[in-house]
C-alpha cells in the first residue's frame, strides 16, 4: 500500500515536492485555505483538506492518518510544528511510526554583520553540535528546538528531520511562484530606481534552486524511509545549497545590471538602502534577511547521492525572475509577512 503523505505549505516550495511525490507512489493530501484550491489540487491527484496553520485540530487529525509530514509553510509557526507533534504522539500511541521533515532556514545561522563583512564561520551539517550551540534566540530556533526536544520523547515511533535551505531562488512549476529575498531587493530596486544593499554588501550567504531543493527533500525522505530510527536520530540537521557563495553586493549589483539594462534604473552600482527604508524590505529583520552571513555546507545530503542541477542564481535572476517582476503592477511596499527562511 502506498505511503500516506501530508504536507503543510502546497506553495513555493512545497509545490515542488508535490510534484515529486506525485511521479513516485504516494497518497498526497494537503492543506489549502480556500475552498476553490480543492478542485484545483483533485485534478492533480492530490486530496485537500480545508484549514489553516491555526487550525489545530484538522492539522492533528491529518498528521494521525499520515504515514509521512512535510511542513514547508513557514518556519515560525510555533502552533502548527506542536499540532503536527500531537498527531505524531497520537500515531506512536496506536503503535504506528511517523516522518516528519520541516522547513527551517538558514536565517537560524545567521549573524549582525550587516553587509560589513564576510565571516570565517560556516556550519557544516554533519557538526550537529554547531546548530545545537545556538542560542534559542537565534531565528527559527524556538520552533526547531519543539522538534529537536520531541525526538527524544517520540524516539521510539517518529523519525524527525530539519532542512535549512540559504537563499532560494528560482520560479516553481505551477504557479509561477517567485521566493522572497532577491525578488524583494529587486522590486526594491525598482521602486527607489536604485540597486540596493544593506551596509557595504560583503556578507555571503549560500543559493539554492527551488527544484533543487525540493529534490534534496526527496533523497531526504528516501534516506529515512530505509534508515533505522536510531540512526536518524544521531542528527536532524540537514543544509542544502549548491556550491554558490554570494555577498549581497553582487547580488545587488547583479539586479543592477539586469535592471538599467531593462531601463528601470539609471545606475547599475550598488547603494546602501537606508534604515528609515526598511519598511520596503523586511522591517527591522532587514538586516539579518538580506544583510547577514549565513554559511554553511550540505556535506549530508551529497553523501546521500544528491547534486544541484538547476541553472545558478545570476541565470536565474536574468531569465526567469525578474522579467516576471517587471510584468507587475501596483506599489511595492515591502515584505509583510514572516519570512521563512
């Protein structure tokens, strides 16, 4: 009998492992907020159960019926990470054994450089001890640390896993889904007519495709369908990035060149975005979404056999986004919601 799956978050991300899923043999439902969605997903082979993250109550009743949870809604939905738990509780009780994998991001590693600097400290997956050093401040850690402390409790009958993806990058299949860091500073860019940086923009972070992450989920679940539960146990932690380090000044100049080339701006070079504007980027976490360190390396995931293979960023950014961005319409006012990763 096919494995259940259900999964938190059918957008950006989540969207591409729907599409995975469906080309292997699983029983995929998902949770959407409109009715209407329902009928769009039955088309693709995909049940939908109608709620949202604060919908308790559905989310655990789901989890219970589901052999495997993906939850890439968002990474700072403390009520939603504690539903799913309760429904892996209630699955151990009936003596039935769960996956769950989370969405994470590499925001929980980040520093306060600013764009000041570009740091020497990069975390490596296959170091757990480096992420569990984090203070529970840090973004994210909070909602990891439920997960991280369930594990020990629900050893017995979950095996749990953290996925913590850079900057993402890249259009999913369905929808035409754009991610959040780069697009911002490009509608950013746009709007003031300059391409902007946080500080002086030498602060990196890694990149990864969207449809390369989502691959990297796949291999994920494959290796804990086939792996002892003690095994996975030994460490949650999973990174995924290809290879690509980037400063966030050449990735504001880089927005630059596509955009004068495009006649939206007037010069190509970089500025530093004033903090009174921060509003039309990420608020007061501007500094640590588009401004920080945050490096690190998916040591894990190649040993289990994945590889990027999608086109890099700057590719990405010409071809693909932001001729989508160009096409918008109406006031950019910043990003609103909490940012995922």
């Amino acid at each position: 009998m096919p494995s259940s799956v259900f999964l938190l978050g059918p957008g950006f991300i989540g969207g591409e492992i729907i599409d995975l899923l469906l080309t292997t043999d699983y029983n995929v439902t998902t949770l959407v907020r409109r009715e209407s969605a329902v009928a769009d997903f039955a088309k693709l082979g995909v049940k939908a159960v109608i709620g949202t993250l604060d919908d308790a109550s559905v989310i655990k009743t789901q989890v219970a019926m589901s052999d495997i949870i993906f939850h890439t809604a968002t990474a700072d939905h403390l009520p939603s990470v504690q539903a799913i738990l309760d429904g892996v509780r209630q699955r151990g009780q009936m003596g039935l054994h769960t996956i769950y994998i989370h969405n994470s991001g590499a925001s929980l590693v980040a520093d306060t450089s600013a764009g000041e600097y570009k740091s020497d400290t990069v975390f490596d997956d296959e170091k757990p001890f480096q992420i569990d050093s984090l203070p529970d401040s840090a973004p994210h850690r909070l909602i990891d640390l439920a997960i991280v402390h369930a594990r020990q409790e629900l050893a017995a009958h979950a095996k749990m896993a953290i996925m913590i993806p850079p900057v993402i990058y890249g259009v999913n299949t369905r929808e035409n889904r754009l991610s959040i860091q780069l697009p911002t500073l490009a509608r950013y860019s746009i709007k003031h007519g300059y391409a902007g940086q946080i500080g002086n923009g030498l602060s990196v972070w890694n990149q990864i495709h969207v449809k390369d992450l989502a691959r990297g989920y796949m291999v994920l679940l494959h290796w804990m369908e086939s792996t002892p539960i003690d095994e996975v146990a030994k460490n949650p932690y999973f990174f995924c990035e290809n290879g690509q380090e980037l400063s966030w000044g050449q990735c504001a100049a880089e927005i630059g060149r596509i955009l004068k080339n495009a006649g939206k701006i007037g010069q190509s070079t970089p500025k530093t975005i004033p903090e009174e504007n921060y509003g039309d980027l990420f608020g007061s976490f501007s500094g640590v979404v588009v401004g920080s360190n945050a490096r690190n390396k998916a040591n894990r995931l190649r040993k289990l056999g994945w590889a990027p293979l999608e086109k890099e960023t700057f590719a990405s950014l010409a071809e693909d986004e932001i001729p989508i961005i160009l096409q918008e319409k109406g006031e950019f006012n910043g990003y609103a919601s909490v940012v995922a990763s």
